[in-house]
C-alpha cells in the first residue's frame, strides 16, 4: 500500500512541475507584447533590471495567490480541526456535516 501512495505523489509532484513549466514559458513568451504596451526596451543598456523585476514579480504573485487561495487542505474537506502528535505527523479530526 505504502508503494501505491509514493507513485500518487511522484506523479503529483511530476504534473505540478509541469504546470509551472508551462506557465513560465507562456509569460517568456508574452513578455514582448507586455514590453510594448509599456512603451519600455527592457533590452536598452541599464534597463534589464525591468525583465528581472518582471518576471520575479509575476512569480511571487503566482506564488502568493496560489498559496493563500488553496487554504488549508482539510478546511476543503469540511474537518474541524488539525493536531500534531509528538512524530510531527497531523492528526485530522473529520465530522460528516
């Protein structure tokens, strides 16, 4: 049983990273046309810090929206509450409403 769960989060983790992957490439991509709106040649010499700036603020936001708009993962399932025992493993305590 213990092997089955390692594949699910292999796997897991696997299809995240790809969704990041592609995520990053599609703002790689459309980094042009954002630099065009702005009016701004992020390629100019002492202006590269704009690239930069841009591309490592569009992570902490995705970063920040992803992790405040999932919420806990047991206040999905509708658990009350969450203690820790002494192995640092969470003891989830589930009511049926």
């Amino acid at each position: 049983m213990k092997l089955q769960y390692k594949w699910i989060v292999l796997i897991n983790t696997t299809i995240g990273m790809l969704m990041a992957s592609i995520n990053q490439t599609i703002v790689l991509i459309s980094l042009p046309a954002i630099f065009s709106g702005l009016h701004v040649d992020p390629l100019a010499p002492g202006q590269s810090n704009l690239l930069l700036w841009m591309l490592m603020g569009y992570s902490a936001v995705t970063t920040v929206l992803l992790v405040t708009s999932a919420g806990s993962p047991t206040s999905s399932a509708g658990c009350a509450s969450t203690t820790w025992d002494s192995s640092s493993s969470p003891l989830v305590h589930c009511s049926v409403r």
